[in-house]
C-alpha cells in the first residue's frame, strides 16, 4: 500500500496555501485604501461633531408625526 507523493497532502503544503490565500486577500484590501482617492486636505477640510452630541429636547407630537409619515412611504 504505497501513497502517491504527488497527491499527498502536507501539513506544510496546506499551510504554504493558507498563507499565500491570507497575504492577497491582505494586499487586495490594502490596495482599495491606496486607490481611494482620498487625500489629507480633503479630509481635514471637513469638519467633525463635537462629542458627546449636545441634547436637544424633541417635541413629542411632532416625531410621531415625521415617524408616521416616514412608516407610510416606506422609510
């Protein structure tokens, strides 16, 4: 009963593949942040909420209203 080299599975031979399958699927992920387009100046050019959010009191009868009307046309 001999085993085929040629069709035997390694330990080593999976792990090579596991490891070359890992590193593309890192690098073509890395590639789409490289090729976004964004730049710094865009990004400090913008301008972000302070946090937390300050409070504002809602008029009850006015968010049921929006929340009614928003349920009727599906959004």
């Amino acid at each position: 009963m001999r085993e085929e080299k040629g069709k035997l599975l390694t330990r080593r031979t999976f792990l090579k593949g596991a490891a070359t399958a890992a590193g593309i699927t890192l690098l073509s992920g890395a590639g789409g942040l490289l090729l976004s387009g964004c730049s710094a100046s865009q990004t400090s050019a913008q301008k972000k909420p302070e946090w937390p959010y300050p409070y504002k009191k809602l008029d009850s009868g006015k968010a049921a209203d929006r929340a009614y009307k928003a349920y009727k046309e599906g959004g």
